[in-house]
C-alpha cells in the first residue's frame, strides 16, 4: 500500500513502487536485532555474523579499494568530499552513508547517484533466503550487504564508506581500506560505546588496520590519547590534520569558502579551493580530507591536485548549514550532537552577527533538548518546537517545555511543515530562519520549503 508520502516522491519522477517497499520493509523487520535495541549486550557483538553473510555473496567488499571513516561529526561531509574527489580523478566511486534523510536510496551511490529502486528490490532478493541462516541480523548488516553486493556488480573502482555507529563492531569493519579516517570524536550513543571519550575513541579506532594508514581530526586530549595507543598497537602510522595541514581562507560567504591548504614542512605547491560547505568546521573536514587524499596519492592512487580542487568545488552535503532561501535566510543543519549544535552556533554567529533567529527545533527522544538548546540559542531566541515523522521524534510539546525551561519564547507545531508556516510568519525583517536539532527536522523542512527531496539529485 502506498502512503501519501510515496505518491509524492513518485510524481516527483523517483519509481518507488510496491516491489521496493516491500523490499525496504523486509529490511525493516530486523530492526529489532540490532545493537541499538540491545545495549545491555553491547560486549557480545561480533563481526563474524557479517563475514558469513558477506561470504555468502562472494565477499563483494574485496572486489574494490576502500576508503573507511568513522567518527561522531563531520564524518558525512568527509565522505561526501572523498567520494567527490575520487569521481573527479576519473574513478568510479560508491559511496556508503546513514541515515538517509528522505528515502533509503539515499544510503547507497554510485556516482554521487542513488541506487535505483529496482536494484534494491534485486539486492534483497539476493538476501533473502541467506536470512534463514541468520535469523539474528540486523537491518543494518543486510543494508551493508546490500550495498557491498551492489558495489561490486557495478564494477566501482573504489568505494567510500562511513560507519554506521562506534567501529569496532559495526558492520562495516569488515574491510581493509586504503586510508582509515577518523573525524571528530564527541559524546554520542553512550549507551553502546561507553560513558567516556576514552571509551568512545577506543570504539571507533577499531577501524584502524595494520600497514594501513590512518588519518584523525583535531580531537580532545582525552580521545586523542586512545587513538594514538590504539595505532601503535596496530602497527599503524597515525596522520594528525591539525598538525600536517596548514588552512588559510582566502574568501568565505554564503556563496562558499576559498581555502588555501598545505601540508606543514613539504614543498609542494598549496591546494587552493573553492569549497560550497559552510562553516568554520568545514574547514577542519576539508584538512583531513585534504591529508587522506595525500595517503592515497602515496600509495599510488591517481588522487592529483586538479581533482582535488575539481572535486571539492562540486562537492554537496545537505542539510549540513545549508542555506535554502536568503530574504529572509532559512538555514537547515542536522546537528544532534553537543559538539555538532556547537559548531552550528558558531556558525549562524560568523555568517548571521548580530541578527535574530527564529528556530525549528525538534531532538529524537534519546536527546536532551534543554542541553542543545542551552549550547545553541542566543537569549531571546524565539522557538518554534515541532517533530519530524521519525519514530523516535521526541514529541513537540516536551521540545517546547524544554525552551521554556530555558526562558526562550515557543509556540508549538505539531509537524515541520506548520513549523515553516509559523516561521514565516514571525521572523523578523533582519532575522533568519533556522531548522535544527536533528537530520530528520532540517530533511523536512527542506522537503517542504524545495518541493522535491534532495536524494533525487547527485551530491556531485
């Protein structure tokens, strides 16, 4: 049965027909399996349930060359630019995400463009009857699946892939990449991966792989010092962005940044780039991804300075300080994370000073909304609370007790879509409209303010 939001995206031009929602359902039914439903068992998971299902298949993740990232923020933007880079140096390149925003052919590009549905529909075909074996799998085990079998039989040259959540034990760490990067660490997902940073960095430096180089963001001392402890026990030369690559910004407006990048102590000529992402942070994503590219070109790999401005300049990332509209702004930013919901103020201060905001925020129930909206809303602010159609929305009015908890003025809307209207409605004339708090909000507005979702267009 089609829902209302299926026949949309239809007459949109995207076929989403019965077969592949029944397809993406019956990857849906696993969804109980996974370690996010079952965080008490967290020191009980293991890779081997993935290896059996992938050996099932042929082992598509050997066929092709591998980027890995991990990480808490910034990890979709790296692989965004990585994949960009890679398709710009002539490579065909896949490219691994989640969540998806809008649909979940999202999650999976060859590229920067979506799987087609009838291909998913063929995927979990080639799954199904291997679940019987398996009964324990989880939804994303057979998505990683899904998307490794796809890689393959379309023959990429090189594929780019995020982790879903933590490292270690994430299904995705069955490969044995060119470069592991590890973008910034933060607290997220404690249940799983541990209270601390410590525990947290020890988590995701489990992609780190002997005589495989790594490559790390600016990260606190704390998680630092796991990282670097965890890449001498592997064997593993660590490649610090914050210490090996010098960014200098040469021009920065809503229409983008100019950077000018280098690597400390060599003689080579600096990178100048255009870069569409906004925001201070971007800079820091686009120096590891700028030193991962090095690793590559190292190794051989034909990863040039001309791909490396080609890629960077038509690279896109939604819903990552997206600017949507001008007069007045209405920026969408799925920051969830204290770090993220940070780095997302400092933002809206550099690109916006001095203007008031109105805000469309909404958390997932496992967020603390008083938390995010104490780090991010100057006083004053004026909130519109809301929810997106996620499951695991926290309901509006408990969004809204909590900016009043936190003295902000709130009104109430029940979806994203009487969110925009009421923001429209009361911004002021030199204000700026700004939907945040998690990716699912800012995908709705966004949705609802362009008329089409983002995942029909490439990200490049």
């Amino acid at each position: 049965m089609f829902t209302a939001q299926d026949i949309a995206m239809t007459r949109m031009g995207q076929p989403l027909t019965p077969a592949y929602q029944e397809a993406v359902d019956f990857l849906y039914r696993f969804l109980d399996n996974s370690r996010v439903r079952h965080p008490e068992q967290r020191g009980r998971f293991s890779l081997a349930r993935m290896e059996r299902l992938l050996a099932a298949l042929g082992d598509p993740h050997r066929a092709y060359p591998v980027v890995h990232i991990a990480g808490t923020n910034g990890k979709g933007s790296v692989a965004a630019m990585t994949a960009a880079v890679l398709q710009a140096a002539g490579y065909r390149v896949g490219l691994y995400t989640s969540p998806h925003l809008v649909e979940f052919v999202e999650r999976i590009r060859i590229n920067g463009r979506p799987i087609h549905p009838d291909q998913v529909v063929a995927g979990v075909e080639r799954l199904r009857p291997l679940t019987a074996a398996e009964p324990q799998v989880s939804t994303f085990e057979l998505t990683t699946a899904l998307a490794f079998d796809h890689f393959a039989r379309q023959g990429v040259d090189f594929a780019v892939v995020e982790v879903g959540l933590g490292g270690r034990f994430d299904a995705t760490n069955v490969v044995w990449p060119e470069v592991a990067i590890l973008t910034a660490i933060d607290y997220d997902h404690t249940r799983l991966l541990g209270p601390t940073l410590a525990d947290i960095a020890r988590a995701k430096a489990g992609i780190l792989k002997p005589g495989r180089p790594g490559v790390t963001a600016r990260q606190a001392p704390e998680a630092l010092a796991v990282l670097q402890a965890e890449a001498r026990a592997r064997g593993v030369r660590l490649h610090r962005a914050a210490v090996e690559v010098a960014v200098q910004v040469l021009h920065d407006s809503l229409q983008g940044q100019r950077l000018r990048l280098h690597l400390r102590g060599n003689g080579a000529q600096p990178l100048e780039a255009h870069l569409p992402l906004l925001g201070p942070h971007q800079r820091d994503n686009a120096a590891v991804a700028f030193l991962a590219w090095q690793q590559l070109a190292r190794q051989g790999w034909a990863v040039g300075p001309a791909a490396m401005r080609a890629g960077l300049a038509r690279v896109r990332w939604p819903c990552r300080f997206e600017v949507l509209a001008h007069n007045p702004p209405l920026v969408v930013d799925g920051a969830h994370t204290p770090a993220a919901i940070r780095a997302l103020r400092a933002g809206m201060l550099h690109y916006f000073p001095q203007r008031p905001w109105v805000l469309i925020f909404g958390v997932s129930r496992t967020k603390d909304p008083r938390a995010l909206l104490h780090a991010l809303a100057p006083p004053g602010t004026q909130v519109i609370a809301t929810q997106s159609i996620h499951p695991k929305a926290l309901p509006a009015t408990e969004v809204a007790a909590a900016a009043r908890d936190e003295g902000l003025p709130v009104r109430v809307a029940a979806t994203v879509e009487d969110a925009l209207a009421l923001a429209w409605q009361h911004v002021p004339a030199d204000g700026v409209i700004l939907a945040t708090g998690s990716l699912f909000v800012a995908a709705g507005v966004r949705v609802v303010y362009t008329g089409e979702p983002w995942w029909q267009a490439s990200l490049v």
